[in-house]
C-alpha cells in the first residue's frame, strides 16, 4: 500500500514498511523528505556521508526538532556514541547534549 501526503516543500509518497518518504515532484524530486527538511531548516546542505536521525524513530515524522544529522558511525538505532567521550547515550541524553550544536 503506497502512502502519499503533502509538506510545505512538495508532495511525497511512500512504500512502507521499510522505505522512508521522498518527494514525487518540484525541486526535490526524488529526495528523501527528511533530509530536505533538515537542510531547509539548517540552511545548508547536509555534510557529505552524513545521516539524519529521526529521534522518535518514526519514518513518517518531518517535525525538523525530531531530526538530527550526525555521521553514520553514530546514527544506531538504539543507542548513540558520544563523538568526545565514546560512551553510549539514549537518544534523549543526546538531545539534551548536543541538540543546541545540532546546525
């Protein structure tokens, strides 16, 4: 069952289980929604290699406080690395952490 929806920054569609939303025409066309969203709010493209993590783990969640970039080696979907200490962090310690550095 394919799933489709609007967003201030274009239309999207979605197979799920497993697939992440991607807008279906404009300027983003083919690009996934959360990484554009991230990008708009962020004002700038997203680093090279870079993930954006979705902190309730919600595919379908667009809201841009939800989302988080960081390098792959720390987007794990249960637990987080502190890129300065290397200890693990819930996705809430973070947040509360590193969210005012997040742009």
């Amino acid at each position: 069952m394919k799933l489709t929806g609007t967003h201030p920054l274009g239309n999207w569609s979605c197979n799920p289980p497993k697939g992440y939303p991607r807008f279906h025409s404009g300027p983003h066309r083919n690009k996934y929604v959360h990484r554009v969203v991230w990008e708009h709010v962020a004002g700038r493209p997203l680093p090279e290699g870079w993930h954006v993590h979705h902190q309730t783990f919600d595919r379908m969640n667009f809201q841009p406080h939800e989302l988080i970039a960081m390098e792959p080696c720390f987007n794990q979907a249960s637990t987080l690395r502190c890129p300065y200490t290397g200890r693990f962090m819930t996705a809430d310690e973070w947040k509360r952490t590193f969210w005012e550095t997040r742009f």
